[in-house]
C-alpha cells in the first residue's frame, strides 16, 4: 500500500476522484502514450500529474476522458473490459480492503463503505430485496453527468475484485446499467458472463447469495484496522453533511423498481421519523414526489428509445403497477404520449 504521507489528503468539495482510477486508461495506451496524453491536455490535465495515485482530478474530466479514450481505441467496451483489468493496487485502500475480508460479503460491505475514498459524489450500496442481492453505483451530483464507460468500467471492475478475491468462477444473475443500450451488448454480456438490461433506475449487480457468506480466509484484524485508519483518512468530509434531499435521492436510484419507495420506508432507511423527512425536504424546497418523478422521468427517456421495451415492462421498471398508469404519469410530465419518442 501507498505511503499516506501528507499527499493522503481528503478529496475537495467539487465531485472528484483519486488519479489512480486513470492508472487501466493510461496502461492500455502505453505503447503510443502520446495519443492518451492529447486527450489529458484537453481536460486540463497532464501524464505527470494522474501519474501520482493520491492526486485528485475533477470527476466530470475523468468520465469524459474515459469516453474519449473509448472512441481512440475505437472499442465500445473499453470501460468493461479494463474493469477485468484493475489491480488491486489501483484502488488503494478500497480494493486491498475488499481483499483482506473474510467472506465476500464482508467484501462487498466494505468496499461499498470506503468507495468516498477514492470518489466522491457516488452512491455505491449493497442490499437485498425480494430475496436477492444487489450493489449498486451511482453518481449522484446534480453538477456531473454519468457516462457508460465509467458505469461499465465501475461494475466490471466488482466483478474483477470478486473472481480475483472469493471465486473465479462468479456471475451475476443480471447487470443493470442506467444508460442506453450499448452497440456491443453481445460482448458485455461476455464479459459479466450474465445478461445485461440497460436503461435501468441504477447501475447493479443483481446475484443470488449463495457462497456470500463462505470464509475464504482468516481475516488479519491489525492490518484491516490500519487500512480503515488510512480510508477514514482519505474519505470526503463533506458526506456526512450532504443535503437530506441528495439522501432520499440516491435510496431513490438504489430501490426503484426493485422494493417499495415511499416516505416511510424511506424515512426508516435514513433513521428519521416520516414526517420530520417530509419536514426536512419541504426546508429544501423539494419533496419525495418531485424527487420520484425526476428520476422516473430521466429513467424513461431512456427506456423509451429501446424498441425492445413493451410500456408494461417501462412502467414495471419504474414502479407503477401498470402501463395504463406509467402513460397519464408521463402525460403529465411531458404534455405527450410516450409513444411518440418511440
């Protein structure tokens, strides 16, 4: 593990992430490091400086470089296949910590917990509903804009720690990505060795729990003290402060369309009573209808230019109990149809 030294420092309050996220990008253009470097100069950043692991970068400049360097690479799939590549190494205390635990559970738990070591402004969770299990990743900053590579790179990269650290052998039941169908669907499902939905409320690994709970080794309880001393000390500060709204936001994103979302499910989730979160929002100038509805309206522009998509299976995906209902809701937001952007 990397000396913590004074470069450990916590990330800024603009959504960033640590440079060494850039370390697969800049692996696979090594033989030719002057076309990645064109790329990094045009996002206001040089091979010097993503070179240092602790650096922080802008997170919108790494999702952009990330799809640059998809199309230099003329590869669809650049970010899920060097997922498949990451080492350890390249998520610092994150990955090691993953590495370390007893069960893949444990894993799963802590990598979720320290991802704000290395990113912020993402929402990464682990949970069950309707006796299966799921972890999720999500950027939830109003001021960035997801982008597939990073999504495709983010779960290839669970799935790479998960084969390398409990079982080669491991596959998702499903993949669930936010963003559009990809042109090579074919070579995604490939590589998480699963079928792959696109156009979902969350990016997510939806898997059943057999083998979560089977110890692979004994854990050595100094070292993980000493890796979750190093994480606390790298984690954004500003997350526990975060707005209530952002809160309700990303619990939104993680169960749409997979449990019940309303206010005192919520509200239970986040250890408050119902009506002081719907206190809480109202102070924030929003509520959970508007924040249900914004999310359910951006998830089914996607979905709607999916050919392949019934209404009925949009209006499932979003939570409505049929298609006849999810058609007035987008009615309502829209003042058209939702035939018509198919």
């Amino acid at each position: 593990m990397s000396d913590s030294g004074p470069r450990s420092r916590p990330l800024p309050e603009m959504p960033s992430l640590r440079a060494s996220a850039l370390a697969p990008v800049l692996a696979r253009f090594g033989d030719k490091p002057g076309r990645i470097e064109t790329v990094l100069r045009r996002h206001g950043l040089s091979t010097a400086r993503v070179r240092d692991p602790y650096e922080v970068i802008p997170l919108q400049a790494y999702l952009e470089i990330f799809e640059d360097a998809a199309e230099l690479a003329g590869d669809p799939v650049l970010g899920a296949r060097l997922g498949q590549k990451i080492q350890p190494a390249d998520l610092g205390p994150t990955g090691l910590l993953m590495l370390q635990s007893g069960t893949l559970r444990r894993g799963l738990q802590r990598f979720a917990g320290a991802l704000s070591a290395l990113q912020s402004a993402t929402d990464m969770q682990f949970s069950e509903a309707q006796g299966l299990q799921s972890i999720s990743y999500h950027i939830n900053s109003p001021r960035v804009r997801p982008m597939a590579q990073d999504s495709e790179f983010s779960l290839s990269t669970l799935v790479r720690m998960i084969r390398m650290g409990f079982d080669p052998r491991w596959q998702p039941l499903e993949v669930h990505f936010e963003h559009a169908p990809s042109r090579r669907t074919d070579l995604l499902s490939r590589i998480f060795r699963a079928p792959v939905l696109f156009g979902q409320s969350s990016n997510r690994l939806v898997f059943g729990a057999e083998g979560l709970d089977r110890v692979h080794r004994v854990e050595d309880a100094a070292l993980i003290l000493v890796i979750e001393r190093h994480v606390r000390d790298l984690v954004l500060e500003q997350d526990e402060d975060s707005a209530v709204s952002d809160r309700v936001r990303s619990v939104v994103v993680r169960h749409l369309g997979q449990r019940p979302v309303d206010l005192e499910s919520i509200a239970a989730e986040l250890g408050m009573a119902a009506r002081s979160l719907q206190r809480a929002l109202a102070g924030e100038g929003t509520s959970l209808r508007a924040i249900l509805q914004d999310h359910r309206q951006q998830i089914a522009e996607t979905y709607l230019v999916d050919p392949r998509l019934s209404l009925k299976q949009v209006a499932q995906a979003l939570g409505y109990s049929d298609g006849t209902v999810f058609w007035r809701a987008y009615r309502g937001w829209t003042g058209r149809a939702p035939t018509r952007g198919r």
